[in-house]
C-alpha cells in the first residue's frame, strides 16, 4: 500500500496517502498508526462496475470470503503504472507510461486491429517515468514494444548554472526512475575520491530539495569543464542508469512475455468481456424494472377496479391473487401494485411511470443493440476510455532525446605512480615509506613487521584474511608514515572485516602472472592462479574455509616445487607443489597433511633442499635438524616426526613455532608471563630429525612458551 501511494514510485498513484509514506531518499514510511490513507478517484476506475458482475470472483486464500479474479479496470493501469516482479521466482518489469498517451494507444488499436507497431508508436511513443528524467532516444524502445524485453536509456534532467566569477555547477532536478537521491549523491561523491583524475574539478556535493522541489547541487571550481564533468556522471554514477524491460504479465491464465500490440490486445479483449457482462446486468436489471412499470400502469389505469379487489380481500394473499387474475399479472407485479403509496395515484406520479417507461424501453432497445454489435460495443469502450483521459490525464514527465553520437572520453594523464613500500604490523598497522624501510620496518614501538611489500604509489595491494576473504586497496590508500609513526590501522581503511577476522598475507599482485599457494591451520592447501584475484570489487572470497579452520599463509608459487608443513604435536611432511590440483578462487582446496584430531599447522613453507628446520617447543626446547633428512612424500599423509616428544613432557607438549632456516636470523619468542626473549638461529643446535631437541629458553615457574616469530638479525 505505501508503494501506491508514493508519487515517485508510481506514475497514477493508486492510494491517498496522508502523513509520512516515505521519499525519493528512501526515508521509511511512517507507521500504519501515524497514517490515514484512501484510494484516489483514478482507483475508483479500476473498481468501477465491479458490483454489476463483470468479472469473476473467486475464493479468498482461507475460503472465508470471495474476492474479484482480475479487476475491471477501466483504464489499462499495466501500462500506466507498470509492474516490477508478479511472484516468487518470476520476474517482470514494465515501465509506466503517460494515461493519456495509454489511453490513445488502445483506442487506435481498437479503432483499427490491425493498425501496426508504428502507428501504435506515434501515439505512444516510450514509457512516462513518474520522476521525470530524459529517455535516450534509440531502437530499444521499439524493440522493448515489440519483443517484450530490451534495455532504456535513462538519465538525470540537469542543467548547468554559471556564476559571474566564472565558476560553475550542475544542478540535478529530475531523477532517474527509482533511483535513490541520497545513495545517489554518496556514488557521487564516492566515485569523485576513487577516480581523482576525472573528478578533480569537483569542489563540493550538497542538496538543496525542498518543498519547492528536487534540486542537487554538485559545486565545480573554476577551470572544471562541466559538460565533460556531466560526462562523466553519466559514465560512473547513476545520473545515468539502464532500466531493463521485460514485459511478462498473466495472460490466459499463463505468464507469457508480450509486446507492446499484444499487451493492448488483451487488455481491449478484457474490455469488451467487461462491458459485456455490465451490458447483461444492466438489460435484466432493466427488463425486471420495466415488468414490473406495466404491471403498476395497467392497475393505474383501472384503479378503482384494483382498489376495490384490495379492499374486498381478507388477505394479503387473497389481494394479490385477485390482482393476478383480474389485470393478468404474476406475482411480482401484484406485489409492486399492493406496495405501491398512495401517493402514486396522483396524475403527475402516473406521468413519471409513464416516461420512466418510455426511459427504460429505449434503453432495453440500447443495451439489446450493444449486445448484437461489435461495433456498438468497440465505441462504448472508446467513449468511456476518453471521459476517463479528459479527466484524469496529465502532461508527460519524461522528456524524449536524441542519442548522442560516441565519443571517447578523454582521461586525465595519470599522476606518475612513485615507488612505495608498505608494512603490515602483527597488529594491524599499515604504513607507507617511499623509501625501504629495512630493519627499521622490523619492529616500530613495539609492533612487529610482519609483511613489507615493494611497490609503487598505483599498485593494488592484496590483504588475505583468517577467514579466507581477499581486501583490495591502493597503495595510495595507505597514508605515509614519518619516522616512528605506527600508520593506519588496517580496521580502518578495509570495510567489511568481521570479529576476529585478521590478516595473514600481503601481496602486490601486479599482473596476476604466476600462482598462489593457500595454507589453512587445519591441514589445507590451495593452489590458484594470482590472475583470478585482479578484482574490481574491494572484498572478494579468497578461498573457501571450512567451519573451524583458518587460513594462516598465502605465498607466491616458488619454483622450489617442494611444500614443508609442521604440525604442533611434531608431525612435518614434505611433498610436490604439482600434487595440488589448480583450482578456481573461491574453492576450498585439498589436504596437505592427515592431522590427528587437535593437531594445527603451526608451518606451511615452500622449500629448497637445502637449509635446516628449526622448531621451538611450548617447554623452551628448540633444534635444527637438516632438511635433506625429511624426504618428499605423497601428499595427504601422515608425514614423519619432526621432533620427539617425551611422555612425562620434559621438553614440551607443543610446537608452537617452525622455521625454514637458510640464514641466520633472529628469532622472538613471547613467554606465557608476557616477557619477550630473543635469540639467533646460530644459537640452536643442530640434533637429528627423531629427537627432542635441546634448552633453549628455560622456563620454571609454571611458564611457557606461547608464540614466536621472525625478525631480521639487526632489528634488535
């Protein structure tokens, strides 16, 4: 109801709203307690002679009443207010178009049944859109009302106002159908800070709708080009819009897609049943009317004959049958007669009955000769259809123009994209350097680095997330950081993070040449090719991850060839890259390796046969073992031991960090009282693969070791 009473939304609103029924800035309407609402006197249209049995009733949904199948409808509303979705599963999308155009239309296809498309076109000639707007003039309109389907031009109505110091604005005051002001002035402003080069001569964005009107303002500077600015617009906003027609609509019974000509064929076929059936009602309501006016005429005309038969009866029975029989009536005449006032008598009330009936036989002789002419019926129909458009018929909304011819827009020269390096901290902080930071990047206040990516001022920059989503921004998103300054927290400059979502990986994609590898907690792996993941959108599915697991690394297909990943109850396997199928990007990937129930993967590291594999324990033990000792194997395995945990937990219950260590670096392990120790590579021994390592950090006192991570060697 509160759609048909909205004037924006409907070109012949259908309902007489009173209070708030909502706006073009998609402002809720009101609740139904703070409104009053009526059906307009065009609705009343679509309901007339709905009493004189002219269209069918059936069953309500719980069969406590009967409601019409199909309405009268005097005028063809499908046209005039359009239609968008029928039910479930099916669509349709019909525009609305000008009564008095509509009402032309049927009329020339029921003058002529053959009168062609063009013909039908030159009295309406596109859709009318209740904002108003321009419609681009081009062979999708005929083709719309010809096929059912086809895709309109619409555009915002503008103008360009210019001040006396040379600056300019363009001033929107009609809309688009169905698109919102407000989200319309967001686009806009949102477009002009993504796209900077096009929309650099745009100073400012307000509106200034009142009662009077609708009138957004989009303020130029000086040296803009508004009409290449408008261009613009059009291109990356919704001042311009495409509205898909597809015309289906109930037909026979069966959704069927229709043309403009068949659309009114139906609806003229409907016509006649309906002023059939009026015609009907009104003859035999006209036929039982004049009966019963012989019946009162022929007692009037011996009047004192049927008074004294009245006043002789004993009965009301004994009356009428004595009417009946005396003036060769049926019942329902003797009736009137006994009904009759006294009043009726005089010689002015006998006159009445006399032209009454006169009246009601020509009329009997109308509706007779309706009933027996196609012709007479056509012309019924055409005079009701013109009283309904002198009445309710207004001017057209939606101005018709010219296409224009291509062109190619000019783009600004983009500025000269600047080299960059951007850090991700272990905290979420992203900071921009134009020069490399080196070990300054490691650690700033005590946030350590734990992505640095080389690339220029116009790269995107892909952040990959524990729940598998990939956040695309610009370089130049990220603002640059001086000295000491942590940057920007990665919450604030990606939309959409959900909580305890975090990021795991950075990448500079440039060219999505190569493949991506996709390692999870839970044992999985993924192999894509980066192209896939040049998006145009800012969030995307990554990977697909399962309930409970988490991605915990994405990294750059390395022509290593080999993958190493180790378990936190010590379990490492090794096996080939190309055992892992190439999948699309939002897929889930295959197992890595066969956890045991409460294993994670604390490592997924691609590597070269060469190097060691240092693991550190929750109880400070740590190892190297050389990594020629863990042989490749089939993938999905079990793998081999990395490290031997003893039973009574002398040297820990857990692996909490694995490294693949081919230099030296420096390593900080966070402890379970929330102290930091650091040591180099270099200080752990090497043991073989089968074993429990040695003391690295001694931990008494019920601590333990939680984490640990990576840091360059002269980061300290």
């Amino acid at each position: 109801m509160v759609r048909m009473a909205q004037g924006f939304n409907m070109r012949a609103p259908l309902v007489d709203g009173h209070g708030n029924f909502g706006s073009v800035d998609g402002d809720p309407a009101a609740a139904m307690r703070y409104t009053e609402a009526r059906l307009t006197p065009i609705a009343l249209e679509l309901l007339r002679d709905i009493e004189k049995e002219t269209v069918a009733f059936g069953l309500n949904f719980d069969d406590s009443t009967t409601e019409p199948v199909v309405l009268p409808g005097r005028y063809p509303n499908l046209l005039v207010n359009g239609a968008s979705g029928i039910a479930v599963g099916l669509a349709t999308n019909i525009p609305p178009h000008n009564l008095g155009e509509a009402v032309d239309a049927v009329i020339a296809r029921l003058d002529d049944p053959s009168c062609p498309l063009d013909d039908v076109m030159e009295r309406l000639p596109c859709p009318d859109f209740p904002t108003g707007g321009e419609l681009v003039d081009n062979a999708e309109i005929r083709r719309a009302y010809e096929t059912g389907r086809g895709r309109l031009t619409l555009r915002a109505r503008t103008k360009i106002e210019r001040d006396r110091n040379g600056k300019s604005r363009i001033v929107v005051f009609e809309l688009p159908y169905q698109v919102n002001k407000a989200a319309l002035l967001e686009k806009v402003l949102k477009a002009s800070e993504e796209k900077k080069a096009l929309f650099s001569g745009i100073s400012d964005i307000r509106d200034e709708s009142d009662r009077e009107g609708m009138r957004a303002v989009i303020e130029l500077r000086k040296d803009a080009d508004p009409e290449l600015t408008l261009q613009y617009l059009y291109k990356y906003t919704d001042l311009q819009v495409t509205f898909g027609v597809n015309m289906v609509a109930i037909a026979d019974g069966k959704p069927r897609t229709l043309g403009l000509l068949e659309l009114i064929d139906h609806y003229i076929a409907h016509q006649r049943r309906v002023v059939r059936n009026r015609t009907l009602y009104d003859l035999s309501a006209a036929k039982r009317r004049a009966h019963i006016l012989a019946g009162l005429m022929a007692a009037l005309d011996d009047i004192d004959r049927a008074i004294a038969i009245i006043r002789g009866a004993q009965k009301v029975d004994e009356a009428r049958t004595g009417l009946m029989d005396a003036f060769s009536l049926d019942r329902d005449q003797a009736q009137a007669i006994l009904d009759m006032r006294l009043q009726r008598l005089t010689g002015l009330e006998r006159l009445n009955l006399s032209n009454e009936y006169r009246k009601l036989t020509a009329s009997i002789k109308r509706l007779e000769g309706i009933l027996k002419s196609e012709k007479r019926l056509a012309r019924v129909i055409r005079q009701e259809l013109l009283e309904i458009r002198e009445k309710h018929a207004d001017a057209r909304r939606t101005r018709l123009i010219a296409p224009e011819a291509p062109r190619r827009l000019p783009e600004k020269p983009k500025a000269a994209a600047e080299k960059a390096w951007v850090t991700l901290s272990r905290q979420g902080f992203l900071r921009r350097t134009s020069s490399d930071p080196g070990a300054k990047a490691a650690e700033v206040n005590g946030d350590a680095a734990m992505e640095t990516v080389a690339c220029t001022s116009a790269d995107q920059l892909h952040v990959f997330t524990t729940l598998g989503n990939v956040f695309v921004l610009t370089c130049a998103q990220i603002p640059e950081a001086k000295g000491r300054e942590r940057g920007a927290s990665i919450f604030g400059l990606i939309q959409g993070l959900q909580k305890g979502e975090r990021p795991v990986a950075m990448l500079s994609l440039g060219k999505g040449e190569g493949e991506l590898l996709f390692f999870t907690r839970g044992g999985v792996v993924k192999r894509t090719a980066a192209s896939a993941y040049l998006l145009r959108k800012t969030r995307a599915q990554a990977m697909n991850v399962r309930e409970g697991d988490e991605l915990i690394s994405v990294q750059p297909k390395g022509e290593d060839g080999v993958v190493l990943m180790v378990t936190a109850r010590g379990m490492s396997i090794r096996f080939l890259t190309d055992e892992v199928p190439s999948t699309g990007r939002a897929t889930a990937g295959v197992r890595g390796i066969a956890l045991e129930k409460g294993d994670t993967v604390v490592l997924a590291a691609q590597t070269a046969d060469e190097g060691e594999v240092l693991v550190l324990t929750d109880g400070g033990y740590a190892k190297r073992s050389l990594i020629f000792d863990y042989e490749p194997q089939k993938r999905n395995g079990k793998g081999q031991k990395t490290i031997d945990f003893k039973k009574n937990g002398v040297n820990g219950r857990s692996v909490v960090a694995a490294f693949h260590v081919t230099v030296p670096f420096t390593v900080e392990a966070q402890l379970s009282d929330g102290t930091a120790e650091r040591f180099n590579t270099d200080e752990v021994p090497i043991r073989k693969r089968f074993s429990k390592g040695s003391v690295l950090l001694p931990v008494t006192g019920g601590r333990a070791v939680t984490a640990a991570h990576a840091v360059p060697a002269n980061g300290d």
